[in-house]
C-alpha cells in the first residue's frame, strides 16, 4: 500500500522513516522545495504539491499548526486538505489521517466538512477519518517515531482506523482508540500537564533562590520526586474524586500561600491552584 506523508518537517520526517523501517512504501509532499531535495538526495520518494502523484489510499497530514495571537492557524492544513482532496478515490477505500495538533472540534466541524465540499465525496461512505495526534519529543524525534510509547487514534466512525492500527502494529507500542474529540482534547491534555509541571519547578526554583536555598534546588527537588505521591505514582490524581480533599493538602496550601503573600513573594501558580479548587470549569462556585 502506498502512503502519503504531507508535511516532511520534524513529525513527518520521523514518522515516515519509521513506516519506511517496517518496510512501508511512503512517499512525502511538502511545498518547501528544499525538503524535497533534501528527501530526494537520500534516495527517498518526495514531491512537490504541485508535481504529480498518484493516488493513494492512505494520507497522514503532518503540516504545521502554528498559534498567532491565541488563534491556531490552519492555512497548511487547509491547503494540503484541499490537495488531497482531489485525490481521494473511492474505489480505494481511502483514509485521510491528521497528525498535526488541533484543536478540539477541528476535525468534526471544519476538516471532515471540507473534504467533503472539496471533493463531492461522503465520509463513511467514500472515505475515512481519523484523528491520530503525534508524542515525540523534537529533540528526540526520529528515536520517538521509531520506538513509540503509545498511540491514540480518533476515529470518526468505529473501524476508521483499521487500517492505520495494522500498520502501527508493525511500528509497535499499545493502540488506543477514543472518539475523534478525545483524541484532540488528550493531545492538549498531554502538552498542558507537561507545561503545567515544568512550570510548577521552574516556580518552586524561583522561590528557593528568593530563599538563599538556590544550591539546595536540585536535592529537594530529586527527594520530591521520591517522597511525593504524585510523582511515583503515574495514576495520581487522575481519578474523579472531586476537589484536593484531606488533612494536610488544601490547608497547607492555605498556609503557604499565606506566608507567601506576607513575604510579599509572589506565586502565580500556586494562587490559580487555589482558585482551581473552588471553580468548576463553567465559572460556578462549587
Ligand atoms: N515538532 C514537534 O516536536 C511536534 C511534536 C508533536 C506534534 N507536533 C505537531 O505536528 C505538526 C507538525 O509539526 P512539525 O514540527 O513537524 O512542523 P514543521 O514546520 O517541522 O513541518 C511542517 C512541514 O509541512 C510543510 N507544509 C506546509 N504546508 C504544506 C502544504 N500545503 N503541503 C505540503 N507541505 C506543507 C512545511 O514545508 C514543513 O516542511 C504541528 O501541528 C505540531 O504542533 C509537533
């Protein structure tokens, strides 16, 4: 089966060469011409948009997805959709999968209907959809698309990703299959956790050397992820039982973030922690 990668940037690449490792037959798209090039000079299949292709019957989107002023841009998107649209033959049973980060809703209420005015054709009937969000880390990229921890594949209707999860098989890691919607909220599930971590040490590093404690940091920090729960142990907090509840959490919470204050020190974070335990998502008082 030939399969199309659109997109030959850092998810694309790796992704591709790992499908290219289990023997895959993969041929790139990117509109940069010197990707291209580059790709062609190491003896791999890539064109450009415009040149000819055939047909394929199975596209993963790899473009960018950049933020400008709070909003996800989807011009590459649009673009490479509209393209592969023209492409799409029934008769091939052809599945269009999105790699690139979106937004939940994105592919239901803007990417689906968009194949599906650009081309004439019907989803389920004419063609498949799954959402397939990419982990690797950029700095590890070929080493992650190689050896992949998990992947999470959205599907538009049950079965859409068959074809994509006999292929993954062969990469290998555990398949995991969710709505379309879940699996573009557990991508941002995913980064923000990441962010909200990072941030939270970056905090914590702030205030020890407020404190004179700066050669100590690495120390607590290495005993923290001993001694606390929710670093040993990667189910914690992840279950549904309501607000931060106990003897010792909410009111040392309260007593640090007093103390803070009185220091006049300050802690972003640990406020929104605060606030995070008393308002629902909707705004209400709980
Ligand atoms: N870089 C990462 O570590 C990483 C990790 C996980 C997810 N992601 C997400 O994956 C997506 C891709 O990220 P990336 O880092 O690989 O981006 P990138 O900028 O490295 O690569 C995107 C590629 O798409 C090409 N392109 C743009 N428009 C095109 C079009 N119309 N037709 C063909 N090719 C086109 C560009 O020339 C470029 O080579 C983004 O949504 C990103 O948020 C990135």
């Amino acid at each position: 089966m030939k399969i199309e990668i659109v997109g030959a940037g850092v998810v694309g690449s790796a992704f591709g060469r790992a499908l290219i490792s289990q023997g895959a037959d993969v041929q790139w798209v990117d509109s940069n011409p010197d990707r291209v090039q580059s790709l062609r000079t190491q003896g791999l299949h890539a064109t450009l948009p415009g040149e000819n292709t055939n047909p394929s019957s199975l596209y993963f989107l790899c473009v960018q997805t950049p933020t400008i002023g709070g909003e996800q841009q989807r011009t590459a998107l649009r673009e490479s959709l509209a393209r592969v649209a023209t492409l799409l033959r029934p008769e091939l049973s052809p599945t269009v999968v999105i790699r690139s980060t979106i937004l939940p809703g994105t592919s239901r209420d803007w990417a689906i209907p968009y194949i599906e005015q650009a081309s004439g054709l019907r989803r389920n009937e004419h063609f498949k959809f799954v959402y397939y969000p990419e982990f690797l880390r950029e700095k590890h990229a070929a080493a992650d698309a190689s050896a992949p921890r998990i992947h999470l594949l959205g599907e538009c209707e049950p079965g859409h990703g068959d074809v994509v999860a006999k292929i993954l098989a062969d990469i290998g890691g555990p398949i995991v299959r969710v709505s379309l919607e879940a699996a573009e909220l557990q991508k941002y599930i995913h980064n923000n956790f990441n962010t909200l971590k990072i941030s939270f040490f970056n905090e914590m590093r702030r205030l020890a050397a407020r404190l004179n404690l700066a050669a100590e940091t690495e120390t607590m920090f290495s005993v923290t992820s001993q001694s606390a729960e929710g670093m040993w142990n990667p189910a914690y907090g992840t279950r549904d039982w309501g607000p931060v509840s106990g003897n010792c959490l909410p009111k040392d919470l309260d007593a640090f973030l007093g103390w803070m204050r009185s220091c006049d020190l300050a802690s972003p974070l640990l406020e929104g922690l605060a606030a995070s335990q008393f308002i629902d998502f909707f705004g209400s008082e709980t």
